[in-house]
C-alpha cells in the first residue's frame, strides 16, 4: 500500500472551500484504488491566524511541513491584512524553504466554449509552461536610495545562478525529452543583455546533450504575440520567473479563466515537500457563498496525482474535468451554471465512481 502524506493548508476565503473539494475527489480515489491511500493533515494557516497570533504560520511551520510528501494549498491574503505579509510570510516562504524551483502550469484547453479565440479547439492550446521559480527577477534583490529626495534611485535587480538557470532549463529539456514534445525557451535577450543573454547560452549549452529534442527560442513579447495568434506552435515551454508568471496568466485567459488555472510548486528531487494550489486567490467578494469554481483545486490534485507517478488517475481526473465542462448546469456561475462549489466537487467524485 502506498501512502501519500498531505498537509492541507486550506488558508482564506475561498481557499477553504476549493480544498475541501479537492479532498472529495482523492477520498473517492482511495475507496477505489486498493494500493493507494491519503493521509490529511490540516494547518489552520492564514490571515486568520496572523490576526489572532500576530504571524501567518506557527515558528516551527516549516518544520512541521517538512514531514510530508506533499502541501496543497487553498489561497492566502484576505482584506485586513496586507498583501506583502500574507504572501512572503506564508506561501513564498514555502516556495523558498522547500527550494520548489520548479512551477508548471498547463495551458490546456479542455473545450472550445472557453477560450476567448475565434475558432480554437482543444488541439489548438495544449502546452505545459515550466516557469522558474526561485530566483531570477523576484529575488528580492535591490535598494531604495535616497528615498523621498530629488535623487531617489530605486534598484531592483535580476538574479540568474549557474545552478538556478541550468537546473529550470535542463529540468525542461527532460520533460521534453520524456514526452517527446518540442522545447521553446522565452527570453529577452536583445534587451536584457546580460540576464537574457546568459539565458540563452545556458539554454544553447544544455541543449547540446539532448540532441533529439527540437527547440525553439522566442522573444517575450512575440512570445506573447504567438499565445494568442498561434498558440498550436508551443508544446513545453520554460522561462524565467517573471516572464512566466505574466505569460501564464496570458494562458490562463485563453483556457477559461481563474477558476480554471493550476500551479504545481516543485522540488523535482523530492527533498522537501512540492506544492499544489489552484492560481486564484481568496476571491473574498464570492467566499462563503459556495459561489466558487473548484475545478482549479481539483486540476491541482490531477498535477499532485502525476508527481507522485499516479499518473493514470492524474488523466482520470482531468478527463473528468473534461466532461462536466460540456455540461453547463454542472457548473458554477463563473463558467456560466448554477451549480454550488459542493455540486461541482460531488459530481466529479462521482464521475470519477461510476467510470471504474
Ligand atoms: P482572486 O483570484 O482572489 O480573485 C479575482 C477575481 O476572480 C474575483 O472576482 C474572484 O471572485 C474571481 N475568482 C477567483 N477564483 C475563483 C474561483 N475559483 N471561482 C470563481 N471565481 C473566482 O484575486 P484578487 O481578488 O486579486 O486577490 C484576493 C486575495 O487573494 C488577495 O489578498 C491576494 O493577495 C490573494 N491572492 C492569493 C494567491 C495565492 O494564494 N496563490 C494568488 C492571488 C491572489
Ligand atoms: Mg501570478
């Protein structure tokens, strides 16, 4: 029997909501696949707390998480406490404690009633971003000089590592090599003369030891041109932290929205815990009124599903996903229904059952 240790870390608004859903749909796993099983525990991590105890996680948080295979988040930040603490103090923490330097974010579309594009169908936007996630342009590196005078100078520098830059780019290359899929790397490098310049060596030099995988190298901004004009020409694609946060958000709009979108926060070696969480928020003008698509959160128990070599529930899953979107009644408001959170979470579950 194998066993997958989950800390939930359900966080604010609407996280709670989505996560509990997400549960749903392992639990209905676990009662049907007899050498697979789930262990929750839940951490009541979050604005709540920090209003309460005066911090986001408990001291020894990180601590505590480290005994798991796996975190799956809900979202953090709600009104009241600021952005920048709820995010640094809690889910950016994670991220760098547990070097999850790797994030994926399938850019898929599940059908074509959700894409803003004029006649695109499911085989027109099907690629995977890998996005750096550890350093880069969110380093955190920089000053603020002479702050409030005429001579104010503010700093914000980039970060590309040796090792940070060779791992995101060689980690994609064994994606595209495992899959057989073609490798497009994003940059900027007629600009960005240095950070985007080394970007493309690193790029060029790790790709002289997987000679069988076909690459491509864009610009950003005809990167981001080629999303919406061509998206049919990706297939992987890796980036830096910024350029993949901005283009994955691009993505997100051509496959259906927020309530849609998932992220998976990755230690590839599995030495610290990887993250799932669906992209949204806490969206706290819907919390608390089952008003919440949960189909994110689920995507994201599909990725989680997929790390840990389950990858046949990972497609069950997804393919489940799939069917209830051609159902509008199946769904909640934003994609056009009438159905609670509970509703949509219920009836994948249930879904899930009666396909065995
Ligand atoms: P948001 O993603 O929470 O909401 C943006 C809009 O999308 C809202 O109108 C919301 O109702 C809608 N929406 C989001 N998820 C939805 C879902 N599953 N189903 C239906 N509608 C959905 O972004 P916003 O409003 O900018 O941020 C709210 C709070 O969440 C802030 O405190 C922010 O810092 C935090 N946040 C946390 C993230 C995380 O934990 N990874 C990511 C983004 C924001
Ligand atoms: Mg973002």
């Amino acid at each position: 029997m194998k066993t997958i240790n989950i800390a939930l870390v359900p966080g604010d608004g609407i996280g709670p909501e989505v996560v509990a859903e997400g549960v749903k749909v392992l639990k209905a796993i676990e009662r049907m696949d007899e050498h697979l099983s789930f262990s929750f525990t839940e951490f009541p991590w979050g604005c709540e707390h920090y209003l309460q105890e005066g911090k986001m996680m408990a001291d020894d948080g990180i601590e505590q998480l480290k005994a798991f295979d796996a975190i799956y988040l809900g979202a953090v930040g709600y009104p009241g406490v600021p952005d920048h603490i709820s995010l640094w103090d809690l889910l950016l923490k994670i991220r760098k404690e547990f070097d999850q330097y790797v994030n994926l974010r399938p850019v898929t579309l599940l059908d074509e009633s959700l894409t803003p594009l004029k006649s695109r169908t499911e085989k027109d936007i099907d690629f995977l971003v890998i996005r750096e996630n550890s350093e880069g342009e969110y380093a955190g590196a920089g000053d603020r000089l002479f702050a409030g005078k005429p001579e104010e100078v503010v700093l914000q520098t980039g970060v590309f590592s040796r090792k940070g830059t060779e791992r995101i780019i060689r980690y994609a290359y064994e994606e595209a090599q495992r899959t057989g899929k073609t490798l497009t790397s994003v940059s900027k490098g007629n600009a960005l003369n240095y950070s985007m310049v080394y970007w493309d060596e690193v790029f060029e030099e790790v790709g002289m030891e997987y000679p069988d995988v076909e690459t491509y190298s864009y610009l950003v901004d005809a990167a981001s041109l080629y999303f919406v004009n061509d998206p049919g020409r990706f297939e992987i694609v890796v980036t830096s932290n910024l350029f993949g946060d901005i283009l994955t958000d691009l993505g997100a709009a051509l496959t259906g929205g927020l309530g849609l979108a998932t992220g998976a926060n990755v230690n590839p070696e599995k030495e610290f815990p990887s993250m799932f969480e669906p992209v949204h928020g806490s969206a706290p003008d819907i919390a608390g009124k089952g008003l919440a698509n949960p189909l994110a959160a689920i995507w994201s128990v599909s990725q989680m599903l997929d790390f840990f070599n389950e990858e046949r529930w990972g497609a069950e899953v997804l393919e489940v996903i799939r069917e209830i979107i051609k159902e509008k009644d199946n769904l909640t408001p934003d994609l056009g229904g009438k159905a609670s959170t509970a509703d949509v979470g219920g009836s994948v579950a249930s879904m899930l059952e009666s396909r065995k």
